[in-house]
C-alpha cells in the first residue's frame, strides 16, 4: 500500500501515520517526493484496508499498489529518482560516465587510466579491487591494495569510486574506499549480500543477473530498498542466451520498458554485454538513443596485458573517440550533458 501525504502534511502526522502502520504490523518507509511525502507500507501480514488511512490527518489518500517490487516501483515514487555522489549527479535526465580498468592492476595503470577517462568526460571512475573469477586460478584482484590505488586516483581525479563488493565478509573494508558499491551479475540474488549493502548507507549499483528476468532483478533491488537505502542505480550488462558469438546478449530492449516500471536509474555496461572491444561503442550509442541514464565501459591502456577482461576493454584512444560519438547522440535525443565534464561537442 502507498499513502499519499498532503503537501501541508505535518511532521506530527506523518509520524503519527507510520506509527499506526506499525501498530497493524507492518513497515512504513517514508519516500521523500519532490512535493510531497508518501509512505510505502510492506509486510507479509496480508492486506491492508486503504480506509483505515483515508481519514487520518494529513493523508490525500492511500492505495493499493499492485507491482510484487513495491518501493522500487514508480506506482510509490513517480519522479525519478537521482543520486548524487561528491557532485555527479546520476539519474533524473543526466548522462553519466562510469569507466576505468576492469581490474585494478598497478598504481601506473590505475592512475594513468583514471586521468584519462576524466579528461574526456567520464565523472565516475570504476575498477575491480575484489574480483569474483568463474575460475578461481584467474587474477582475483588486489583486494585492499587495489582499494587503496582507486582511493589515490579519487584524491588525484575528484571522480567518485565504485568498485565490486563481492560478500559480506569484505563489506566492511570496501565501504571504508569506495563511494558506489557494485553487486555483480553473480550476486544479483545474494539476499544477504543485498541487505547488507541496504543498511551501509551507501549508493548502490545493482547488476542484473546473467539468467534473470526483470521482475527478478527489480525484486533483487525491492531487498536493498527495504533496508531503507533508496540510492539503487540499476544496471543493464547482458543476459545469457543460446548466442555464442558474442560474450553475452546485451537486452537494449528493456530499458525504455524499466524506465517505466521504476523511478531508479538504469545504466548499461556494453563491455560486458559485448565481450568485444568493437561492438561497445555501438552499442553504447544505441543505450544512449534507449534512454540509459549512464554507461559503464572498460577502459585500459594496454588491453592486450590486461590480466581480466582484455578482449572487451578500449583502447584510450577509443574512449575518446566514444565520447564524442555519444555526446551527439545525447544531445540528438535532448539528454542532459551536465554530468560529463568536458562533453566533446
């Protein structure tokens, strides 16, 4: 259930709201609106009569929302949700950049790479410091130290760090580093994982499981939200099907369809939806033209040396030339620039 705050709500009654939905057993969670509060009512104890609510003061009205993902969904909160992390703002219209190594390697690497992409309008700078492996002889990572270079390129760059926590083990030491946490396609249904980045308080990025459906990967995001942490940006990385050619198949097709379903942001990772270095930049165009409130690319100097994920990673010189290409295709489609720094025109 939704109940609707008037705009001349008073704190005194929406404390006084919530504390009647705790009475009845269940969990009010107050979702700020750009007029209004509302409070999304979740619990398992069954249904709710809207007119136990209607007539309490300050309420415009209570309803039934009819979506499984109940605070996700933009049937609660119909604005778009927008985060902002040390003053990039992502969501709301804005098109934002996320790129950098996919595993921090060295602190050249590393930084090299970070200034680069900063100066040709990335304002988010990704690496893998924990690194899952489907083998587990593959480079795994750096762990702390890996952390450590990403905190040095911040400080250098001024670009927020989000990087991979990969259990709730780790949980801890990556959030002392990192300003977004990611949760990997693996770790899409990690439930315990999911509320234990819900209750850290910081930003979010949920990737979308490599077998999972929408409902599936909007219901992952309802475990963080639940947890009172409403700073979730979705992101779209490719699904598995019976395609071998490419690494995996990256489904442009649901994004416009999720934009719909919830007020949170939706990126795409074409790297990883690709596995092809030649194929990221057109589709990175093309998630531009669908909507995509960011992209999430691969980049490394030397991608013939880098030790996870070569094949699909850009060249710095390819970065640039992308950047180019889809800060036309954002302004064709009247997208906000405001968060790539020095949008090539």
């Amino acid at each position: 259930m939704l109940i609707v705050m008037g705009s001349d709500a008073t704190p005194a009654q929406i404390t006084a709201v919530s504390e009647r939905v705790r009475e009845l057993g269940f969990t009010p969670n107050e979702i700020p609106g750009a007029v209004r509060i509302a409070i999304g009512v979740t619990g398992n104890s069954g249904a709710l009569d809207p007119g136990l609510f209607n007539r309490m003061p300050g309420v415009q009205e209570a309803v039934v929302v009819s979506r499984p993902y109940k605070l996700v969904s933009r049937e609660v909160k119909p604005d778009d949700t927008v985060i902002e992390v040390l003053g990039t703002r992502i969501g709301g219209g804005a098109l934002t950049v996320m790129a950098g190594p996919c595993s921090v390697e060295s602190r050249e690497q590393t930084l090299t790479t970070a200034h680069h992409v900063r100066k040709h309008g990335a304002t988010v700078l990704r690496g893998g410091a924990f690194k899952p492996r489907t083998s587990p002889y593959d480079f795994q990572g750096l762990r702390e130290e890996g952390l450590q270079l990403l905190a040095d390129a911040r400080a250098e760059t001024g670009m927020p760090v989000i990087t991979e926590v990969k259990d709730t083990e780790t949980l801890a030491l990556v959030c002392e580093y990192a300003d977004i946490l990611q949760i990997g396609a693996r770790n899409m249904q990690n439930f315990s994982l999911l509320e234990a980045v819900g209750s850290s308080g910081k930003p979010v990025m949920l990737k979308r499981g490599m077998s999972s459906t929408v409902k599936e990967w909007l219901m992952a995001a309802e475990y963080i939200v639940s947890q009172g942490n409403y700073q979730v940006i979705l992101c779209e990385r490719g699904i598995r099907t019976f395609e071998t050619f490419t690494r995996n198949t990256l489904d442009l097709g649901v994004i416009p369809l999720v934009r719909m379903l919830t007020h949170l942001p939706v990126v795409v990772d074409p790297s990883h939806g690709t596995g092809v270095a030649r194929a990221v930049g057109p589709m990175a165009r093309a998630a531009v033209a669908a909507g995509t409130d960011g992209l999430m690319l691969e980049v490394h100097p030397q991608p013939e040396k880098a030790l996870s994920d070569g094949p699909q990673a850009l060249t710095f010189d390819m970065f640039a030339g992308l950047m180019g290409e889809i800060a036309k295709v954002a302004r064709a489609v009247d997208q906000d620039l405001s968060s790539i720094t020095n949008a090539p025109r």
